[in-house]
C-alpha cells in the first residue's frame, strides 16, 4: 500500500460514518493520478496554502479599512481563525479534518479589496453580478496558475461555493460556514475593542450570559454546542442560537454601520467603481492574463476578476496612478 492507500484506509476505520472519505471521493475537473503520499483533500489544502491568492489575503480588509496597529484582522487571519475552529469541530465529530481544512483556508480567496464595501461596489456596478463566495470557486477553477487553475476536488469547491448562503453538500462543508461566523463575530467584536469602538462591558447581556463574556468563552461555548448535539444534524440548540443572533445584530448595528468603523467605505467604493469604469474602458490596458478572460469570458467577467484579485495597498496605488496627477519636476 502507498502512504495515501493508508491514510484512506485510516479514516474508514477512525471517521465517523457522517464523513467525507476521501477515497471514492474527489472528482476533479480534469482527471490526475492520485497522489503517493497525500488524500485527495490533502492535496487541495497544499495547493490553496500555496497559491498565489492565499498570500494576498494578508493585505485585504477584513472589517477595519487599512488600521493603524499589527494586530487587527486580516483576511488572512481570519482564514487561519476559521480553519481553526472548523477543524477542533471536526475532530470532535470524527469528520474529515483535511476537507474542512482545504475548504477553510479557500473560503475568501475570491474576496475583494476594502472587504465587504469592495464587494457591494463591485455587485452594485457590473451586470456580471459580483459575490465573493462564487468568485473564491473562479479564482481557483480560472486564474491561479496563470490560467490554468489549481483543479479542485467538487467536494472542496461546493464547500467554498456555500459557506454563505447555501448548504453544503458535505457535513465538513457546512460547519465550515458555522466555522466562519463563529471566527468573524468573536474577532470583529476583539477589533472593535482595539478599535475603542465598544467595551466588552457593553455587549447585550442576554446574548453574554449565555455565550459568556470574553471572546475564549463563547468560542468555546459554540463549538461545545455543535458538538455535543452530533454530527448526524449540525445545529446550535435553541438558546444558543438566539444568543448568537442577538450579538450579530448588535454588531452589524454598532460595528458594522459605525461611522468610525466605516468612514472609509464611501471613498473605498468610489475607487473600486473608478477602476472597474476605467478596465473597461480600456481592457488592453490589464495584464495578459485578464485580456485573455476577457476574450473567453467577457470583458466585465475579467475586470471584476482583475479588481478583486488586488490588494487594498494596490487598488489605491493602481487608482492614484491611474487618475491622481503626479508632481512635475524641472530636470
């Protein structure tokens, strides 16, 4: 037996019968030989951590535009968070650990630059539609590897595809999509704190009594949650999921429309709608790769794909050079 023959051989016997296994799983879009030594989804983690996309994530928003400080989010961190959380649930229910780990680490690798204000400029502007969920799968299936794309498992895929608004076809899957609101509402509220914006004192108490009061507490009293409930059917107990709700609506009404927090975003729009007018204006003008999705796609298709593939830092370099005048010199 080769190491991967193992490997599968140990999660028939150690995986619950809930799981994803990787063997008779999967499906590429193109066919390759199986690895010697990796699973099928160990392989797809590798490629992910590896890509291109995933560094660039260390410079794109999470919550904050561009903060002062080291230790605010990233979209980076907040994929190593999400991958975390996702695994100790896995772990505990005895599912397959690499599926939810690749799919994790991909979830926002579509993401656009200034985080969700980028998102909705991009949706608002272009007829293609924008959501990020639905670009992470295009970024990997179109643009990494100059083109080519990484070819992905369809279980991995369908788990980035539905980490927002949809279910996933495996149960890794979707306590990847628990996995992410758990990571988002506990580090967005410790940014916020950083950020002075609200105090741990003034968190509702109807939703901290029962989550408790520091962000280990309730990612601890999530994750207990799920798993004690089973992995036959993924869900929070009643209680638990009126607690969590309550927090994220007082986020999204303190943090997420704080004008402290968000004073940016209208100028962040205003740029990314400014370069999306401007590549298509002019689509000779995007490097080589973006020309040619233009011409198998469309010419919007590859200006979003262009647009969301920058940085923060980028974007703002790209839109200065493109319409701020630089200073004159006499030689």
């Amino acid at each position: 037996m080769t190491v991967r023959e193992e490997l599968e051989s140990i999660e028939r016997s150690s995986l619950s019968d809930s799981a994803c296994f990787s063997q008779g799983a999967g499906r590429r879009r193109f066919t390759e030989e199986p690895d010697p030594i990796r699973t099928a989804f160990q392989r797809d983690r590798d490629r992910i951590l590896h890509c291109n996309s995933f560094r660039r994530l260390k410079h794109k928003t999470q919550v904050f535009l561009d903060p002062v400080g080291d230790h605010y989010r990233t979209r980076l961190t907040h994929s190593l968070e999400v991958s975390q959380i996702a695994r100790t649930i896995c772990r505990a229910m005895h599912l397959n650990e690499d599926l939810t780990e690749a799919i994790a680490l991909g979830h926002d690798i579509g993401h656009t630059p200034f985080g969700h204000a980028g998102e909705a400029a991009l949706n608002d502007i272009s007829s293609c539609g924008f959501k990020h969920y639905l670009q992470s799968v295009r970024v990997l299936d179109y643009i990494e590897k100059d083109g080519k794309g990484l070819n992905l498992t369809w279980e991995v895929r369908n788990g980035i595809a539905c980490h927002t608004d949809r279910v996933a076809a495996t149960k890794e899957g979707y306590i990847v999509r628990l996995a992410d609101k758990i990571a988002y509402v506990n580090h967005d509220i410790d940014d916020a704190i950083r950020a002075g914006i609200l105090t741990e004192r003034e968190l509702p108490k109807a939703s901290t009594d029962i989550l408790g009061s520091s962000k280990s507490e309730r990612i601890t009293t999530l994750i207990m949650a799920l798993v004690e409930n089973g992995s036959q059917d993924i869900h929070y107990p009643a209680e638990i999921e009126k607690a969590l709700d309550i927090l994220y609506d007082y986020l999204f009404a303190h943090v997420y429309r704080n004008n402290i927090a968000k004073d940016e975003e209208e100028k962040a729009q205003t740029l990314v709608k400014s370069l999306y007018e401007y590549f298509c204006r002019h689509p000779e003008k995007m490097p080589p790769l973006y020309i040619g999705i233009a011409e198998r796609f469309s010419r919007e298709r590859a200006v979003c794909d262009y647009i969301s593939g920058m940085s923060d830092g980028y974007a703002v370099d790209m839109y200065n050079s493109l319409f701020i005048p630089s200073s004159w010199h006499l030689k």
